[in-house]
C-alpha cells in the first residue's frame, strides 16, 4: 500500500512540475526598427531576448511574427506567419529570429486570434507569450473576445511583453493579459526586455495546479489513479 502511494504522489509532484509548449509572437512592424538611447535597434534587443530565451528553453517553442494587418498562417509568408511551429530545434528557433526584419503594421489581435486557432489544432494546451512595442493599427478585439479565443482554442495563458510601449497602452495590454489568466510585464531596454520576456515565458509554460487556466484532465486522471490504488486490494 505504502509502494502505491508512494508511486502516486510521485507522478502528482512531476505533474505539478511538468511545462507545456509556449507560442512566441514577436512584433516585426516598423517601430520596431526604432532606435533606442543605447544605439541599438528595438528589434536587435528584441532577437537577443528572444535568442537568450529559446537557448534556456526546456520545453517546445513556436515562433510566429506579424508585419501588418492581413492574417494567414502559410510559414514563411503573409504579414502573420507562423515560421517555426513547436519545435525543440533551438538552431532552427535562432536562425529564424536572426533573419526578421521589422516594416509595417501591428496586428495584435490578429495574431492573437491565428496564434489561438493553431494551438487549438494542436490541442497541445500551450501558453503564448507577445513582444510588443506598439498600440493596434488593424482591427482590435476587446480583452472580452480574446478571452473567449483562448478559452474556445485550449489556450491556457497569454502573458505580454511591452517594449517602450506609446503611452497609454500599458493599460490595454494588461486588460488583455489579465483576462487570459495571464500578466504584463514592462521593459525599457535590453536588460529589462531580456528579464520580462524570460519572466513571461516561464510563467506560460508553468502547469502547476495554481494556475488559472491549467487543464483540469491530468488532475482528473491522477485522482482516478488515486482512487484505484486505494480502493485496489493487496
């Protein structure tokens, strides 16, 4: 009996332990070739933080970016474009960092939606994680609708990156990570950038039972154990 319970507290502790896959959405528009105080690009900082992150990665990264306001998801191509999909492949996940090149708009909620509607058909439960330095420029949903995107694809947290954010979307972003379960965290140069965007990724991939979106089935399925183990006779 000891040996059973032994075995299912096991399998609870690495469950409450476990990461999902995360989605990364980089903003490519062209503020983001912006250049800050240190005389580097917004987009520079942007690939070394990404880059830093998908080095320390342990578990599946997708990387999708957006460049203007039309959606589709055909890799390597449109203005939102899932250019790596869930991949261990950190040599693949670096050299498509190193080759964006940042012009035209933000779609926001655009790539929210595309991002949701791909983790959906993976049904993987994965996290997703913005970067972003601008405010919307195509058609916005509200923090509502998004919500809903994200419930209705399987999508367990959205956590935002503000980059030298214009002021007065700070609040809009928080908005929108709050009703995702997720959280927003600011960064003002490379430092901050490459310590949120890491907060922020592992606050996505994180699974324990606390978290606001985790998947209820493997506690479902780790409470049937229990109870065969415990009802199960020597």
């Amino acid at each position: 009996m000891r040996l059973k319970f032994g075995m299912l507290f096991l399998v609870l502790a690495l469950s409450l332990v476990a990461a999902r896959p995360t989605l990364i959405i980089l903003d490519a528009s062209g503020s983001m070739s912006g250049i800050m105080d240190s005389g580097m690009s917004k987009m520079e900082a942007a690939k070394i933080a990404a880059t830093d992150l998908v080095e320390n990665a342990n578990e599946p990264i997708a990387l999708m970016i957006y460049t203007n306001c039309d959606s589709g998801l055909d890799p390597y191509s449109g203005p939102i474009s899932l250019v790596v999909d869930f991949t261990m492949d950190k040599q693949l996940l670096k050299n498509e960092i190193a080759a964006i090149s940042p012009y035209g708009g933000t779609p926001i909620s655009n790539s929210i939606k595309e991002a949701a509607t791909h983790v959906g058909s993976t049904g993987n439960n994965a996290g997703i994680v913005i970067l972003t330095d601008g405010e919307e420029t195509c058609d916005a949903l509200s923090a509502s609708e998004i919500a809903q995107l994200a419930q209705q694809n399987g999508v367990s947290i959205i956590n935002i990156v503000g980059f030298q954010l214009y002021p007065g979307t700070e609040q809009e972003m928080e908005q929108v990570a709050q009703a995702t379960g997720g959280e927003y965290y600011e960064a003002t140069d490379l430092e901050t950038l490459q310590q949120s965007l890491q907060q922020a990724y592992e606050s996505s991939s994180d699974t324990s039972l606390l978290s606001v979106n985790c998947c209820p089935t493997p506690v479902f399925a780790l409470l049937l154990l229990g109870a065969f183990a415990f009802y199960r006779k020597d």
